[in-house]
C-alpha cells in the first residue's frame, strides 16, 4: 500500500461518519484505521469540521468525558429547510391534487427517499437534545419519514399496527377514536418492542383531528414511555381544536375550502425566519 | 472567506456524494460550486475515488456522455456483505426468538435503521444494471429494507396496501391467496402511483410460499410494469416449491422442525463466495 496521503484520509473519515450518523467515534477509532498518530486525526477531525460548516453540510460534535469522541449528526440550516419545504409546498397545492372528497394526494411526495430523508433530518434535528430511544409511528404513510428521522437519530423505528400478527409475539392494545372518521379503532404493539422508562419521538405524516396521534400518546402510557416529541409532516388548520397539542409539523394545510376542491398548503411558520 | 483548501473541498464533495446516492454530479457542478478548475475538480475525484476503493467504502462511478458526470452509488464488499448478514443470522437464531406457532421474532432487527440501510444496500447492488423505476413493497414489515433499497437506487417507493383510502384516489385491486394462511386477502394500489412501462423491484421482508409476492407481480401486470427482480431479507426452506422463482434473499430459514420450537437461519448460499 503506498503512503495515504491526508486527503484520501479526509474523504474516508466523512464517509465514515456520514454513513453512521450520531454514532460516536473515538479518536482511536480513526488512528487505528489509518495508522495516524492522535494529532493527526485531530488536524483532520478539524478540516472535516470546518468544511461542515462552511457549506452547510451537517454538525461534527466532539463529546467530551469516557466514552467521548466525534459524533456526525444531520442538519439543515434553517434557510435550508424553510426553501425545501417551501418547494414541496407550491408542488402540493396544486389542484391536480385535489381528491374526490376534498382530499389532498401526497403519497408521491412520501415514496421520495431524497424528500422523506430530508423531512427526516429536520424534524431529528428538533429533538437530538431530548434523546428518544425510539421513533414510534401507526402504520402505513408516516414509516418513510419515521424511519429517516430514525435513521438520523440513530434510534430504532417502532411501528405501531392495526392488528396483531403471530410472527409478533404478545401485544398490547389499545382501542382509540379516529378523529376524522369517528370510528373505533385498534392500535397494537409487541411488548417485546419498547421497554418501561424509555423516552419516545412520535412521527407520522398528516395530523387532523389527532384520534391517531392520541391513542400512540395513550399506547405508550400503557408501556410506561414517555413521549419527548410529536412532529407531523402536515397538520390541518381544521379543526383548530385538536386531541393532542405541543405539536410541530413541517407544513400546514388550509382545508377551509376542501369541499369546494381547494387547498393551500405553507410552510408552518416556525420554519420562516 | 479564506482560501479553500483542497482537503476541505474533499470533505464536502465527499458529503454531497454519499447524501445523494446513485444522482449524476457534472464537473461542472463542483467547479462552480467550489470555484475551482476543472483539472482541480477532476483531481479531487480521483482522490475520492481511490479512497473509496482502498477503504471498500462504495463506488464512484464516471458516467460519460452528454449527461455526465460522476455518481456514487452504495455498496459493500461481498466479504462484508457476508460477515455483516452472518453476524444477523448468528443473533436470529437464538431460541428466546421462537415464539408459540414456530414463527420467528424479527421485527427488532428490521426495526434498526443501520441494518435495514446495509440490507437495502446490498439488495440495491445487485439491481442497478437493471435501472428499475421503483422499488415495489407490500405492506407492512418489509417497508423499512425496500426504503433503504429505494433510497440507495434513488428511486421511488411504491406500497401496496390491504385496503384502500380515499386519500389515495381510484385504486387497482387484485386478489390474492395468501400461501400461508390459505385465505383470500387484497392488494391495493393507487392508480397515479405507477406508469405503464415502467420497471419495478420488488423487496419484502419474508418469502414462504409466495402468496403475496406472486400477488405483487399479478398486480404489476395489471399496470403493465415489469418486474426486473424479486429481493428477500429472509426465504423459508419449506415449501420447498414457491408461488414465484429466480427471487434472492440475503438468509435462508431452516423451518422444517419450526413447531418444535427450532429454527436455524443462514447465510444465503451466494453470499458465501
């Protein structure tokens, strides 16, 4: 193997964190892979970061103490953010969207990869400092957006289902009332899923009246988790009146006029600073 | 700004890469981004490219003609591959796993991100010759491997769904028999989700008897999409005899002394070169 040149080291330790986002890696770690001395994986732990920051391109945090090291998380600079979903937005009020019923058409937007993983990583990005231990999502639409938020937390994904399957082992359900539809529904989870004192992030895709979000809040009472966050892809302005609250959500939707087939979707105003 | 060092420049060219998986880059695009020559951009690709072979960390591909450029595209080396699925297997065939009916408990593995993204990565590998469209799944379980697959080919995913919702659209419906259960189940998807003539890829979580995947190529027909190929996490040994053929998995599950309580998972045997 001829010399290994600081560059070619520079481009393998950015894909080294980049593929395993708020992992912590040691110094060590990098020094034993390459065969560097300590000062030098920290000159180039120090360009990996600068170049970060310059181009907007994530965080490279060094956590301190025992277990320390540099961590890479996923972030979007706010401006960033704001024109992503801003871009979305104009794309999903479309009236070529508008559904019988006055329903609006998003399952394209959410089979993205490249859009569910950047709704993903601003919507971890809220919560890195509250640490779930797990995203919890209800099946079917939200599990794209939930898995990249999972994925850049670093944290499992816990789908909550509809109903029990044997290959699940027990489950704990619970019944709970869809807002929109006033219908009683099932909402099942495996016990072997989460654990008791565990910290949870809630995401799904679309909140209107929040029957759904509500029985994920009381699935988790029963597991004993407390719940850290709730964040949606799109909230409703109707109704106003919610079942949950302290929620965030990327976009809202004016469905003032859905029945006369249109709808206005924005950028929720935390995003426009 | 200070005078941009080529190693930082590498660092986030390395970036912009590996979050925009199997995307065409032009020189053109680095020039202009980073202000440099284009005898400097194309230095720094070559520098990331040799980093990435000598290190097994994914490909970069130069991609000619009018539209090209450069693309890096996932991917691990077939003795990682083995190693990673290996260590999977080893865990998966504990006996605390085996629940009452001999089924296997695999939703914690499916629900770690790191792995389904390494699942999906190796699935991808194997089918960018193929240029598949979309990346076709059924609900619920396998969502996680073909996300990850969809986003390493950087391509949409489509889920197909037991019911339809009036958020969907007008929907095609098939039936199906479930090989497993024996029972008549649906499978739904909607109209605008896919175009006729395109290429699907079908991942899902668990082969048997094939039920489900043989409802998914029915249902491609009906769009008049080809399927270029079918990808497991898991087959089971029995049936021996499958709805489908010419599938791949990534393990095979030995089931034949499933209800007393045994179950051995493996390697898939093309894995093991």
């Amino acid at each position: 193997m001829d010399k290994l040149r600081r560059t070619e080291r520079i481009a393998a330790i950015m894909n080294i964190l980049i593929n395993n986002p708020n992992k912590i890696f040691t110094l060590s770690y990098f020094c034993e892979k390459f065969n560097t001395a300590k000062s030098t994986a920290s000159e180039d732990i120090e360009i990996i970061k600068k170049s970060m920051q310059r181009f907007r391109l994530g965080q490279l945090e060094t956590v301190t103490g025992a277990a320390g090291g540099v961590r890479y998380r996923h972030a979007m600079h706010i401006d960033d953010a704001y024109e992503f979903i801003k871009g979305l937005c104009d794309n999903l009020s479309s009236e070529t969207r508008v559904l019988t019923g006055g329903f609006l058409y998003l399952s394209d937007i959410l089979s993205m990869p490249y859009i569910t993983k950047r709704m993903g990583i601003i919507i971890a990005d809220m919560f890195y400092g509250d640490n779930p231990d797990f995203v919890l999502t209800m099946e079917t639409k939200g599990i794209p957006v939930a898995l990249m938020t999972a994925e850049a937390l670093n944290v499992p994904l816990v789908i909550a289902r509809h109903s029990s399957k044997v290959y699940e082992g027990p489950t704990v359900n619970i019944n709970y009332v869809s807002g929109s539809s006033g219908r009683i529904e099932t909402m099942t989870l495996p016990r072997r899923a989460v654990k008791a004192g565990q910290k949870a992030l809630i995401v799904d895709d679309f909140l209107k009246a929040g029957g759904t979000a509500k029985g994920m809040l009381d699935l988790m009472d029963e597991f004993s988790v407390s719940v850290v966050g709730k964040a949606f892809v799109m909230s409703t302005e109707e109704p106003k009146q919610k079942q949950i609250s302290g929620e965030i959500s990327l976009m809202t939707l004016n469905n003032s006029q859905s029945l006369a087939g249109k709808l206005i979707v924005k950028p929720a105003k935390w995003l426009n600073k």
